[in-house]
C-alpha cells in the first residue's frame, strides 16, 4: 500500500511538460498559424461539393458538429498522451507510442494487441499522409489541364498533365532539411488567402434564391460529405506535432487555447466556404470550385496555376511525414553504417512520389478520393484511436462516475468504425461506377 501510494505521489509530481527538451520551441501565435496552415488546404476547395451531397441545412449543422467532434478528439487523444507520460514519467510520446503504451497499461483483452498497436498506426498514419499526397498530385493535374485545353485544340487526358509535373513533384520531395521549404510555405500561405478572396469575388456575385438549393441529401451519399468533410477539419498529425513542439504546452488545450481558437477558425472558415460555393453552383459544383470559375478569365487561370503552386509546395510538408515514419521506424536500424544511408533515403523518397503518381493516376477522381482518404484513415486516426487511448489511460479507476468516460468513448469508437465502414464503402462505389462508365 505504501509503495503503491508512494508511486502515485511520484507520478503527481512529474509534469512532462517541464522535462521536454524543445531546440526551437514555438510561442502560441506561431502555433496557431501553423495549425491554420494544416487545416487549410485542398479540402476546404471541395467542400461545396460535400454540401451537394448533404444538402444545405444539413451540411451547415453536421460540419459545425463534425468540427466539435474533431476538436473534442484532439482534446481527449492530447490529454490522454500527458497521463500516459505522467504514469511513465516520459516527456513525450508519439502517437504510435501512445498507442502501445495503451494496450499495455488498459484492459487485460487488448494486452495481447500492443505488440502490433504502433504498426497499425503507423499504416493509418503512413496511408494518411500519402493519400493526401496523392489528392494534391490530381489536384495540380486537374487544374493544369483546366486552364491548358483553353490553349490547345487537343484535349489531352489529365493523366498526360499528372505526369508532366513527375520530376518537379521529385525535386522537392528530395528536400531533406524543413527549414529549406519555410521560405516557400509562407509563399504558399500567401497563395491561399489570395485565392480565398478570389473565390469570395466569384462565389458572391448574381447569388441564386437560397431557398432553391436542398436542404438535405441522401442518406447512401451522406458518407460521401462526411468523408469529405473529416479529411477538410481534421489534422491529428499536425496537432500532436505542433503541441509537443510548444513553449507553453499548457496553454494548448484551454478553455480559450490554442486548439480551440484554431479549430473554431477553421471550422467557421470551412463553413462559409461550402455554403457559399454550395449557394453560387448548386449540383453544377466541381470537386474543386476552382474549376467552376469562367474558364477563359484570366483571373480565374491564374489563380488556378497559383494556388496549383501552393499545393505543389505542401507536397514536400506532407511527403516529409511519411518518409520519417518509414525511415525511422523500419529502415534506418537495418543498414549498416555507411554512405548507402543516403542513397537508401533518396530512393525512399522517389518510390513515395512513383507511389502516389501510380495512384493518383489510377483514380484521377478528385472528390471521390479526398473522401476515401479521410473516411478510410481519419475515422480510426481522428476519432477512434484517441477513444482507445483514453480508455486504456484512465483503466481501471479513474473512468469517473458511473464509468461514464468509459462508455462515451465507446460511442467514439462505434461512430468511428461506422463512419470507416459506411464512408469507404460509399467511396469505392461511387469510383469504381465512374471509372466503370468513363467518367474521369
């Protein structure tokens, strides 16, 4: 009893936030900046189209209310994280590490699961991080090939325009150092709010009656916008990077903190965005908005090209993450010392880029696939691992009253293996009918 007790004192006494050893550790502004900056990105271009397939009451209600769940999971998967720390007096644990420290520590059933927890989600994390790579490769092709066929009488496919752009894609996933693209991300976060006024030029003008536009879809398409809409708000790598790289990581998940402030931005942000896109274009909205824009403005051309750019830009920040994991964690330890570690690693980086070129040219449909990626990955990464995790730090004594910590997080997991289910299976579907019938 007395060493249990002492061991319990021990543990309220360590404060991992005081034992992390951060070379450049960020203040609260440059964090929400950068939380903003990995919210906002291809997807809030396609969340008009996920309003097409909720419908406009409904759309505006569910991404208000997905936007909670996802800020409340971020809260639960980042606190859960500090009493594992705290129990193992660690300063920091990535989230594949949290995942096995949690089988290890929760109920006896999922003991014998820790062994696998950090492969399975480091695959979610990994499948995540390319998918997404693989969006802004069509993206780019899309666009490109928007404005090019304005200028040449032979429409050439998008898959000619995605591999137009292989070698450029190369380069700059060959870029080792972070620092060397912070030039150019902000050159990108320039681009993107430009673009975000140029849509509001567009998207406000010659409005329709509000009252025409539906106010709920259909229950086979709702996984579609819910895809859509958890792959737009939804940035767990992001989150769990930038709160361990903080000055003051207590200031991260307050009442009026960092995550809350961020989030509620961006979900304001989403929502106007999809309403107003959604109000201007009706069912003729595209999977990105740019492309409803008049053609042959050279307005709308440029900043087609622009933020084209812009995306091209965040490939190298979000190749940058897999490339770690597989590197790190599978790669690395198996070569002997060396000069082949570098060649290794340059030859990691290209098989990255040939992957999602394969991909992104296999299935050039740029709705559908931002869908399947955040149904697929951000359902169990978003929503229901921080569930789990939550479980397994607070098991066996501390799930409050009437274990009700227990049983909320239930619902968590049952909502998050649904919306894996129903949204992938709606996903594929849908691709394999418009491959089927030639749309692309």
């Amino acid at each position: 009893g007395a060493t249990l007790r002492n061991q319990e004192e021990g543990e309220e006494d360590y404060d991992p936030h005081l034992h992390r050893e951060i070379e450049n550790p960020t203040t609260n502004a440059e964090t929400l900046i950068h939380l903003l900056k990995g919210c906002l990105g291809t997807g809030i271009l396609a969340m008009p189209e996920a309003f097409k397939y909720s419908g406009m009451a409904n759309g505006i209600v569910s991404t208000f209310l997905i936007g909670a769940l996802c800020t409340y999971c971020l809260h639960v998967l980042v606190r859960s994280q500090y009493v594992l720390c705290k129990r193992l007096k660690m300063a920091l644990l990535t989230y594949p590490e949290s995942m096995k420290i949690a089988c290890e520590v929760g109920p006896s059933c999922l003991r014998r699961f820790a062994p696998y927890a950090p492969g399975i989600t480091n695959f979610f994390l990994i499948f995540y991080q390319l998918g997404i790579c693989c969006v802004y490769i069509v993206f780019v092709g899309v666009n490109i090939k928007d404005v090019a066929d304005q200028y040449t009488t032979t429409k050439l496919s998008v898959t000619i325009y995605i591999l137009s752009v292989f070698i450029p894609f190369v380069l700059i996933m060959c870029i080792r150092n972070l620092k060397l693209l912070a030039p150019f991300s902000v050159l990108a976060n320039i681009i993107t709010f430009v673009t975000f006024g140029v849509v509001g030029y567009y998207v406000c003008q010659n409005l329709p009656s509000f009252s025409s536009l539906p106010s709920f879809g259909t229950l086979f398409n709702y996984p579609l916008y819910f895809g859509t809409t958890l792959f737009s708000l939804q940035a767990v790598g992001v989150v769990i990077a930038l709160e361990n790289n903080m000055a003051t990581p207590k200031r991260f998940t307050g009442a009026l903190g960092v995550l809350n402030i961020g989030m509620g931005l961006v979900t304001v942000i989403y929502v106007g965005m999809a309403m107003m896109g959604y109000w201007k274009y009706g069912d003729s909205i595209k999977p990105s908005i740019t492309l409803n824009f008049p053609p042959t403005d050279t307005l709308a051309q440029s900043i087609r090209i622009l933020y084209s750019v812009a995306i091209f830009i965040s490939y190298g920040l979000q190749g940058y993450v897999p490339v770690q994991i597989i590197w790190t964690t599978y790669i690395v330890n198996r070569l002997e010392e060396g000069n082949k570690k570098l060649l290794w690693e340059y030859l990691l980086r290209l098989a990255c880029v040939v992957i999602t070129f394969v991909l992104a040219m296999t299935v050039p449909l740029l709705g559908l696939f931002i869908s399947l990626v955040g149904a697929f990955c951000l359902s169990a990464l978003g929503i229901a691992f921080p569930a789990l995790i939550e479980i397994c730090a607070y098991w066996p004594d501390n799930l409050g009253p009437f274990r009700w910590i227990f049983y909320k997080d239930i619902l968590l997991i049952v909502i998050g293996i649904l919306g894996l289910c129903a949204g992938s299976y709606s996903c594929i579907f849908e691709i394999v009918r418009k491959l089927a019938s030639g749309e692309t």
